[in-house]
C-alpha cells in the first residue's frame, strides 16, 4: 500500500474547470525545479480541505522564483521547499532570505529533498528556521497530507498570535489617541476610524449617542463612515432609514454586544449614565480573534467617553468663570470711571471756588467802592442842599454800579449752574397733562404782570413714564421763556397729545420769533439769541440747554421751529410714552 501510495498520477484538466470559488483559501507555495513534484503535489492535494478552506497551490521552479514569489505573496501559510535546485543550497538560502531579508517568521517551511546526504536532517534542523524536513521518497500521499495539515494549524495559531499582538497594539495606542479628544464628534469619529483599523477591513460604520437610560429615549448620530456618513449631525433618530433606526433601538434594548455574518453591534454605557451603539457592516465574518479584540477595545470606550464629558463640564465651569471674573473686570472698571469722573468734578468745583475769590476779590471789589463812593458824595450833595439834578445824577450812578454788580452776579449763578450741569433721572408714570397744567398755573402770575393769556389744551390721563421733578423744570423752562419774549398782551398756547407710542407737548408763542443763526445754536450753553426780553427780564443762557439734556436723558427730542423774526416760535417735546 505504501508503494501505492508514492504513485502519483496527473490530473486530467480536459474537462471543464470548476466555477472559481470566492472562499478563503490557504497559499500553499511549492517551490522545486522537478515539474514532476508540482504535478504530483497538486494531484495528492487537489481535495484537501481545512476548517472549510480549500488550497491555493503557487508554484516556483528556483530560488529566484521563489524570492519573487514570496516577496508578492506575504500571505503565504506554507512553502514545500526542494533543498537542491540551481545550487547544492539553493533551498537553505532562500529559507535564510524568508526568515532574515523578509522578516516572515510566520509562514511554515517543510523542506523536501531527494538527497538527505546533501543536506544531514539534524544540522539543517538546529542551523535553519525550518518546521519539517522531509526527504522526497518518504513523503507519501498521507504524511504530506499530515506534514501540511500540521503546518497549516500551526501557521495559523500563529496568525492569531500576530493579529493579537497587532490588535492589542492597537488598542495601546489608540486608548491614547482617544483620551486625547475634547468633544463627542471628534472621540466618536476616532472610534469608528480605530476600529476599521483594528479589524484591518473596509467598513461602513454609526455611532449614536444616547443620554437617559429608558428605551424610546431619542438618540443623536455623532459619527458615521461609509455608506452611513449622509447621517453624520442628526440630532434625531427619526432622520435615519427605518431598518437602521430598528438596529439601533434593538441594540439599546439588548445592551451587549452582537456579531453576525457581517455586522457587529457594540453596546456601551459610560459611567454617568449614557449609552452609545457602534455599528459596523464590514464585508467579511469577523473571527474569534477580531470579536476578542473588539470586546476589549470596547471595554476601554466607557471611560474615553466620561472622559469627553468631564472635559466639556470642566470647560463650561471654566467658561463661566471667565464671565464671571469679566463680568466683575467691567464693574471694577466702571466704578474706577465713576471714581474718575467724581474725581474730575471735584477738580472743576475746586477751581470754581478759586474763580469765585478771585472774583470777589477782584471783580465785586470796583462796583462796590463806586456804590460807596457815590453814596457819600450824595449824602454830601444833600447835607449842602444841593440840586435836583445833581442828586440825580449821583443816583444813576449808584444804579449803574448796582446793575453790574447784579451781572456779575448772575455770570457766577451760571458758572455754578454749569459746573453742577449733572443731571440724573428716575421713571415712573407720569401723568404728563395734569403736570402741564400745574406749570402753567405757576406761571400765571408772571404773565398776568405782562397782560398775557395761557392757553392750555391737555386730554386726561396722558401717562409717560419719565421722572416727574425734571420734567416740570424742563417745561418750566420752555414756558419762562415764552413769557419773557412775548410782546406785552401776547397769547402762549400749550397743547398736549398723544402720538404713535410718543406723548407730545408743544408751547407756541406771538414773541420776536427766531433767526436762522439763532436756530442753529438755540440749544447750546451759554447762548444769547438776537431776540431780547420784552420786560427786561435777566438771561443765563443755560435754561434752554438743560432742557435738551433732560429730554435726552429720557430718549425724547426737543425741537424749535419759527417763520422768522417777529412771527413767534413753537417749541416740541417728544417723549417716548413706555420706558424703553
């Protein structure tokens, strides 16, 4: 039987070939320079079958042959190695070139000689990597049948080994890489791009995110790959496909870990109590090997992910102690403005005081010796009896005096009034006619003096939001003004309406009107106009001024308008009617 067994016939490929299959095979390469071994070898193996997997048999006739080969196929499991070919160790060499030059400690050399003399098996055996050494005459049908199947399980216990070692590599780095990450986005696309890499496959993958723990709790995609990226950003489940969506909710329901033919579902909860779903659909099965390392890269994902949302409470405590800090800057910053502007008023109420001696000292100091002067000349001009005329005349001159002194006066009441020129308000419902009301019949008495009439129309209950005191002095104000220059019998009008959101007052007068020069500066401090009381009433040139600060200050509008000189001018108060 064994003789039958050394007999070994061709195959007959006249016939039709078999449909190419599309299964793993192992590479089995036989390298030789007998065509006979490679015909032989193919006939002994042609129905060899291991854990479902078939041979691909690959064929060199030398040792240079078999370097290419060997160099274009990395994935060989198993090389049949003749030890004689175009040199006496041509076989030994190219195991060196394998083991050495192509750093492939994996594959499995049998080596086969006709010539054990060549080559003694003990010497070969310590001296080479070699896993058998067979000489060609023993090596019947079964014992090579037994020499690869021995091989081929070794090679592939050894593949595992590598995978592992790989995978675990992997994982070591991208643990690493993972923590690194500051959002959710960037940890879940770094999850499916390390995962891809960890099973070494082309996959289309999802990672969804859940934040409460009780099923048909929505969930949000934070990352996909593949033919699963046109769901990258959606904050809701109800945008992806249906049988997508019924994956996903399946593997929040089951929350563990699932592989099947060609897709995996991972399920992990992170310790502060959100979950995540990866799921791949990669184009083979995954092995024992690939589930074992994808199990314990997706025990390390827990804490990648606590690690995210530490970071993010970690920046937004930060962030809201940066607004805190800026928002205590800005105060700190406006009270060393107050300070500064306090500071600044103290400076402009010192150098008053200064100007206010130096005044007295100076300036009152010559109308006060002419008023003392003349007076003891009049009470001398009377003592002799003096004229009419020349008593008069002492009297004018005493009168001149006074009357400068009374402007001088008047010049420091107004540099007082615009050294305290800050004005500040408080709101509150304001009703607007009946305080009009109240500063006309104020004002009455005054112009009764000048036979004057004040009209007043005002509907009940106009209610503005605005500070009351100032209010009355800003119309008190525009209302003095029109009784000092309207003409001796003139009529002043006061009219009070509400208009779009605004409250209006408007107080015209029959006076000396205003020029185009006196409009364009009717509001500035210090302003004399070219029209003159029609009394002899005094003027600071400040009430006009205030006016328009306090309308300001309250976000209204004061406005002047007149034909000319001589035909009378209208004042117009806008108030915004709500607090703004």
């Amino acid at each position: 039987m064994a003789e039958q067994d050394d007999v070994l016939h061709l195959i007959d490929d006249t016939g039709t070939a078999p449909e190419t299959s599309t299964a793993r095979k192992w590479k089995v390469a036989v390298i030789d320079d007998d065509q006979a071994v490679h015909e032989g070898t193919r006939f002994a193996l042609s129905d060899y079958n291991l854990n479902g997997q078939s041979l691909e048999i690959l064929s060199a006739y030398s040792a240079a042959e078999g370097r290419t080969l060997m160099r274009a196929h990395p994935d060989i499991a198993a090389v049949l190695l003749d030890v004689i070919m175009e040199t006496d160790a041509a076989g030994l060499d190219l195991v060196e070139y394998i083991r050495n030059e192509l750093g492939n400690e994996t594959v499995r050399i049998i080596l086969r000689t006709g010539q054990p003399g060549q080559a003694p098996e003990r010497r070969v055996i310590v001296q080479y990597d070699i896993n058998d050494y067979k000489a060609k005459t023993e090596l019947t049908a079964d014992k090579l049948f037994t020499s690869l199947t021995a091989a081929l399980r070794s090679y592939q216990q050894l593949e595992r080994m590598v995978q592992t070692r790989r995978g675990l590599e992997i994982i070591i780095d991208a643990a690493s890489t993972l923590y690194d990450f500051k959002s959710m986005q960037r940890l879940a696309e770094g999850v499916l791009t390390q995962i891809a890499s960890l099973l070494n496959v082309d996959c289309a993958g999802i990672l969804v995110l859940r934040d409460g723990g009780v099923i048909g709790d929505d969930f949000s995609v934070l990352a996909g790959s593949g033919c699963y990226s046109r769901f990258i950003g959606m904050a809701s489940s109800k945008s992806l496909d249906e049988d997508l969506r019924s994956m996903v909710e399946a593997a929040f329901r089951r929350r563990k870990h699932e592989f099947f033919d060609h897709r995996t579902v991972l399920y992990i909860r992170t310790g502060s109590g959100r979950e995540v779903v990866v799921l791949l659909q990669a184009e083979r099965q995954l092995s024992e090997t690939d589930r074992s390392l994808v199990e314990i890269f997706g025990s390390r994902l827990s804490i990648a992910f606590d690690n995210v949302i530490l970071y993010q409470q970690l920046h937004e405590a930060n962030t809201q102690l940066e607004d805190r800090v800026a928002q205590r800057t800005r105060a700190l910053m406006q009270a060393n403005r107050r300070l500064s502007a306090q500071w600044l008023r103290l400076q402009r109420a010192n150098g008053f005081k200064n100007e206010i001696l130096g005044t007295v000292a100076h300036d009152l100091k010559n109308p006060l010796g002419v008023i003392l002067g003349r007076t003891e000349m009049l009470t001398e001009l009377i003592g002799a009896g003096s004229s009419k005329e020349s008593v008069t005349s002492q009297v004018e001159h005493i009168r001149d005096a006074t009357k400068r002194l009374t402007s001088m006066v008047d010049h420091l009441i107004s540099d007082a009034m615009a050294d305290a020129f800050d004005i500040t308000i408080r709101r509150e419902p304001v009703d607007v006619a009946g305080l009009v009301r109240e500063v006309a019949d104020a004002n009455q008495p005054s112009a009764v003096n000048k036979q004057q009439t004040i009209t007043v129309s005002a509907p009940p209950n106009i209610v503005t939001m605005c500070d009351a005191d100032r209010i009355r002095e800003a119309i008190d104000n525009l209302i003095s003004n029109a009784i000092k220059y309207s003409p001796i019998g003139g009529k002043i009008t006061m009219l009070v309406s509400h208009e779009k959101n605004n409250t209006i007052i408007r107080i015209a007068d029959e006076g000396a009107g205003l020029s185009p020069e006196d409009l364009g500066r009717l509001f500035g401090r210090f302003q004399r106009l070219s029209a003159k009381p029609t009394g002899g009433e005094s003027s600071t040139g400040l009430g006009l001024s205030i006016v328009k600060r306090i309308i300001d200050m309250h976000g209204g509008e004061v406005t002047a308008d007149s034909a000319g000189p001589g035909q009378g001018s209208t004042f117009t108060v806008t108030l915004p009617a709500t607090d703004a």
